[in-house]
C-alpha cells in the first residue's frame, strides 16, 4: 500500500497532559499522538488517574508520516526534552513558544531541582 504524499491530519491532534510528581516518581509532560480525547486515563499502582488536556494542536505531517494513526504516548520530564523532540520534528518555533507559556504553571524535575 502506498502512502499518501500529504496525508490527512484534519482529524489527527497532538494533546498535552500534565502528571503532577507524587512520593514515587517525578512531575511529567504527556504528549499524546494521534488523540482522540480531551482525557487520559494514566494506569497508575494505586489508583488510575484522569487528566485533562491542557493544550492541543494538529499533528503535524511529519509526525503523520511516523507515528500513522496508531495512537503514541511520550513522556517528559523536562521542558528541554519536549523542545529537543519538537526541533527533531521540525515543528514551527511559535509552537514551542506557546507551550512555554505553561512553564509556569506546570513544574518539571528541572524547575525543582533548580
């Protein structure tokens, strides 16, 4: 089967949760690829826990061309990692600076140990 040169990302989205730290493990970014909910359901030891989307944009033609439609979950501890992972996708730098603009109010293993 061959692929589309410009696939259809209409209905693709890239959606970002934030998992606070807990006694056990450090604050995390959550980007979502290819989701199709403002929730997550995060399997957790002792209990699940939902988060709610905080930002959301189009999945970008390239991640398109990666990730197909299967739906991918990265983590990140920092903002530097999501930034280095943004650069590696070539996406528009006023991305990344919209979602800096969360950096205040949602704190990685970075800003702590700072």
């Amino acid at each position: 089967m061959m692929s589309s040169p410009h696939p259809d990302t209409r209905n693709a989205y890239v959606r970002y949760f934030y998992l606070p730290a807990s006694k056990d493990r450090c604050a995390e970014i959550i980007e979502v690829l290819n989701s199709d909910s403002e929730t997550v359901e995060v399997p957790m030891r002792e209990e699940d826990v939902e988060l709610q989307a905080f930002f959301v944009r189009p999945l970008s033609g390239r991640e398109a061309e990666s990730y197909k439609k299967a739906e991918t979950w990265k983590l990140f501890n920092s903002w530097e990692e999501l930034k280095q992972d943004h650069f590696k996708f070539g996406l528009p730098d006023d991305l990344m600076e919209q979602l800096l603009r969360f950096r205040g109010r949602f704190d990685l293993h970075e800003e702590m140990a700072a």
